[in-house]
C-alpha cells in the first residue's frame, strides 16, 4: 500500500467532476538540468480543487468536455482545438498548439460531432475552431455540425497528408518563431503524452518523429529553425541517437538538449514530471494503457502547471509513485472513469 504521504489524497470518496457539476463518490540523462527550467502559469481557470478529483465523462468525448470545463470559461475572443478522438496522432501536437492559445483541446469520432463536443462549443462560443487532422479523421460533415454548435465561430482546419506533415502545419501555423521544441516517438501515444505535457507548459511545439529517422517533412521544417533548448522524450528505441543528433544540430549550444527516457513509459512519465515540473502542485492522472483520456489533459495540464502521470489498470508504477511522494503535490486531477483508471490504481503500488 501507498505510504501516508499519498494516501492523504486517496481518503475517502473521490470528487467527480460530472459536467459541470460536482458529485461525491532512468536515463542518465534524466540528471541534465531541463531546458525549460521556468514555467509560469499563463491559461484560464484551474481547477479549483484540492485533493483527488476524477475528471469523467461517458466516453472520451466526455471527458474531453468535463475536463475543458474544469480548466477553460468562456471569453471573448478565445479558441477551441478539435480533432479525432479515433487515433492520437493529430491531438498529441494539437494539445500544445491548444495551450499557446489558452484554448481546450476537444474530440470527436468522425462518423459526426460528438454530443458533448457540441455541448461544450455552445457553452465556450469561441471565435475560432480550429480543428486539426484531415477530412479522413474529422470530415466536413463533422465541421458543419462545429459551425452550428458554435455560430459565428471561424472554423479552420490544419492538417496534411500524414501525421507528420500535420505535425509540421501545427508548428508553422502556432509556433513560427519557437524558441525551443519538444520532441517524440509519432507512431505510439505514452512518450508524446509526457512529452506534450512538457511542451504546453513551456510553450513550445511537440514535434513527432519516426524511432529510427526524422520524417521528410520534420526535416525539411528542422531545417529552418535555430532554438534555444530540446528536450528529447524517450529511449533510443523510441528515439535513435542519430535522430536527437539531427535535433541538436538545431539547438544553438548542445548543452541545452535534454533527453529523458525511462526503461517504460511508466519510468519516463516519472522523469518527465522531474526534469521539467519539480515544482508542480498539482499532477493529471492517466492511463498509460490507452490514449483518448490524456489527449484533452494537455491544455489542462498547463493551465495547472501539472505533468501527466501514467498509470497501469491496477496499480501505480514505483517511478511514478516516488516522484508523486517526494514532490509538494496536493490535488491530483485523474482523467477518465473508474473503468479506465481504477480505484487500485490510485492506491496500490506496482510490484
């Protein structure tokens, strides 16, 4: 079992944030000082609450929209970020995209706009959507249905052929003059959760990579920019040494690259939250078996100055566990149903 020191947040009934309500029921490299060392908050409305609180809806959708509720009131002016709630690529780049402009991060299937995705454009009433994947993901249908919910909104879509070219039209589109980047394995969802966390915070784009060699299109973007700092999220395997080496010749002076990568996604959640959130408070709780529930966390996660925590089905990882316990964190905001993180989850150490 948890020592005391966590289970102070797990007494009692979990607080469920239901809509709008409230319901009771390492690397070596890991050492390197992060090249994001000050982060500031800059975003909406945190949540307001102390101790651990379950951000659930019926589905990711759902969820996606109570967790926007928690973070994010409406404004003048502001922005929603849309894409599909079927396959994590788009959303993991999205999800920085959405905290540079102090917007949520919402899903949707593509067979039609998700009711709570609807729900919550009506009650935000943003001046602009921007919805990011291709027509294959989110289809024009899908975009007809965004002008209805939100009338009056500008509605634009950002994608190209592949994850990565979109990845590449995020970065030009939000971030033309970035200062520093953030980057991970494209092709699986763990590493770019953690990293893409990091990223919001900093304010800098997530860019994805193939394991072994840059994409084409990453390339040719790499290509054109100078940045101040890196942070490379993943192992070799998730990221080769001749991949970094292409970030790095980026990066004015190589003592600002970073990378950080654990034996698991477990280990490199935990130092992730260490390398660049040492002074968080408050940490986003997720599956790190699946991947919608953590895509909308991203702009909460920076709203909140927070990492995201992954997290087995029945247990807490010890990396996980002994960064949560030795850090001054008093809420814990866990994204998805008692289904998907479970109540042994939060209270149980792995073996």
């Amino acid at each position: 079992m948890r020592s005391a020191r966590r289970s102070t947040l797990a007494t009692a009934a979990i607080t469920t944030l239901l809509g709008c309500g409230l319901a009771g029921a390492g690397s070596a490299s890991a050492a390197t000082p992060s090249p994001f060392p000050t982060i500031t908050p800059k975003i909406g409305t945190p949540f307001p609450y102390i101790g651990l609180v379950r951000a659930a809806g019926e589905d990711r959708y759902g969820t996606a929209a109570v967790i926007s509720q928690g973070s994010f009131a409406p404004s003048p002016g502001s922005s929603v970020f849309l894409t599909s709630g079927e396959a994590p690529a788009d959303a993991l780049t999205a999800g920085p995209a959405a905290a540079s402009l102090d917007a949520p991060l919402l899903l949707t299937p593509a067979a039609a706009l998700a009711p709570a995705a609807a729900a919550e454009l009506t009650r935000l009433a943003p001046a602009t959507v921007y919805v990011v994947g291709g027509a294959d993901r989110v289809p024009e249908a899908v975009l007809t249905a965004v002008r209805s919910a939100a009338p009056g909104a500008s509605v634009e879509r950002i994608a190209g052929t592949t994850r990565y070219e979109t990845a590449v039209a995020v970065a030009q589109r939000f971030f033309p003059d970035a200062e520093g980047v953030v980057v991970s394995r494209g092709d699986t969802f763990p590493d770019a959760l953690s990293g893409g966390a990091a990223a919001a915070a900093a304010g800098v784009p997530l860019m994805i990579t193939e394991p072994t060699a840059l994409p084409a299109p990453v390339s040719t973007w790499l290509a054109g920019q100078t940045f101040d700092a890196a942070l490379v999220v993943g192992g070799t395997s998730s990221v080769s040494e001749s991949t970094a080496a292409a970030v790095a010749a980026r990066v004015s002076d190589p003592a600002d690259v970073t990378r950080v990568g654990g034996a698991d996604r477990y280990a490199t959640s935990a130092l992730v939250a260490t390398a660049v959130f040492a002074d968080a408070t408050t940490a986003l709780i997720a599956t790190g078996e699946n991947f919608p529930d953590a895509l909308a966390g991203v702009p909460a996660a920076a709203v909140n100055l927070a990492p995201i925590l992954l997290v087995r089905p029945q247990c807490t990882p010890l990396p996980i566990f002994d960064y949560v316990a030795s850090s001054a964190i008093t809420s814990e905001i866990v994204l998805g149903g008692p289904d998907v993180v479970t109540a042994d989850s939060l209270l149980t150490n792995c073996a």
